[in-house]
C-alpha cells in the first residue's frame, strides 16, 4: 500500500502541467503505467486504500488514457460462446 501511495505520488508530480507523461505526446510511457493504475483501483479496488482521490493529476490522466479510441478498443474483450 505504501509503495503503492509512493508511485502515484511520482506519478502524480510527473503529470503536473502536463498532458501526458512525456509531456504533450501520448507515448510509451503512458501505455505501461494505464493498465497498473487502472487496475490498482479497478480490479484491485484499492483507490479508497491507497488515497486515489488525493492524486488530482493521476486521476485526469488516467481518465484521458481511457478514453482514448485505440484504449477502448483494447479493453473490449468479446463475449465468449
């Protein structure tokens, strides 16, 4: 939980002023920290755990990620029959 914490703090500090992690560019960067923040406070549930609502940065820049139509696209996981 504390690492946690430590990580979106970096996080959090990295995306002040910025769109993205590399600034204005949607990059790498951002496509390897998604699915950890993402599931951190989805699958894991933990964003009340780790203070998710404290990380203002972290939290419009995963909310940018995911709306992203390539991101959509990757999480739709069909049906199976």
């Amino acid at each position: 939980m504390n690492e946690s914490k430590r990580l979106l703090g970096v996080i959090d500090a990295r995306l002040a002023g910025r769109q993205w992690m590399m600034d204005d560019e949607y990059t790498i960067a951002d496509i390897s920290m998604l699915g950890w923040v993402r599931n951190l406070i989805g699958f894991y549930g933990a964003a009340e755990l780790v203070g998710f609502d404290g990380f203002a940065n972290v939290s419009a820049w995963l909310d940018r990620g995911l709306a992203r139509p390539a991101v959509k696209r990757g999480l739709e996981i069909p049906q199976r029959p």
